[in-house]
C-alpha cells in the first residue's frame, strides 16, 4: 500500500485503492470491513491509522513520486520494510536474516532487487510448495 499511495494521482484513486484492499483482504473480519469502509467513503483519513491499527498516513504519502527522492531508494525500503516486519522472516535464524538484509541493502537497481526477491521466493524457507505459486 505505501508504493501505491505513493503514486496515487489524486484522493479519489487513494480511496479506490483501500476500498480494493480492505474488500479483498481475508485477513480483515466483516465488522472491521464495515468500519473501514464508512471511514474511508466519508473521507475521515485522520480516523484510518486508528482503526486499521497502524501508523500510515496514506494522505502523507499520496503524491510523494514526482521529482521526490529517488524512486529506487524508495522502491528498496519498502522492501525493507516488508521483510523486516515479516514475521515469517522474523522465524528465519538471525544469520539467515542478516545474509537477506545484507542482500537486499547491496542491490543498486529496481531490476536488481526484484531478481533477489523472485530467487529467494524459488529457495524460501518460510514457503511451501502451495504458497510459492
């Protein structure tokens, strides 16, 4: 959600975007949907943080791509931010997580680390069969 706030042209394609999250996730009960939902549609951004029990500010980010940071860099501590609040990851044997983090921090390229992360997807000790699919 945070590269995709990030690139959201205007509010309207921020709402459509966590109305499709927040529908489509197995992972939010059907109260919970309903309540996210209602704060979303009536625009209460302030409220959403709150209630979806985090600490992301989507209008913060929204708009953020253009002529702002460098967009690899960007690209790369969101992955970093993905693997280092996994908690399939976080079962990973301290060594394995550093050889991870170490291999993510030396990619200099979008292509680079998307290369890393479709390998280590193939060799994941945290995945089935199924779940590499």
């Amino acid at each position: 959600l945070h590269e995709s706030c990030r690139v959201a042209p205007d509010e309207s394609a921020l709402k459509d975007l966590f109305l499709d999250a927040v529908a489509g996730s197995p992972y939010v009960s059907d109260e919970a949907r309903n309540s996210l939902a209602e704060i979303i549609l009536c625009n209460q951004w302030s409220n959403l943080p709150a209630a979806a029990q985090c600490d992301f500010d989507p209008l913060g980010r929204r708009g953020t791509n253009p002529g702002r940071g460098d967009p690899f860099e960007e690209f790369r501590s969101m992955a970093l931010a993905v693997f280092s609040k996994s908690r399939k990851v976080a079962r990973l044997p301290i060594d394995r997580r550093r050889e991870i983090g170490t291999a993510i921090l030396s990619t200099r390229t979008r292509e680079d680390l998307m290369e890393l992360m479709m390998v280590s997807f193939e060799v994941a000790q945290t995945l089935d069969g199924d779940s590499r699919l």
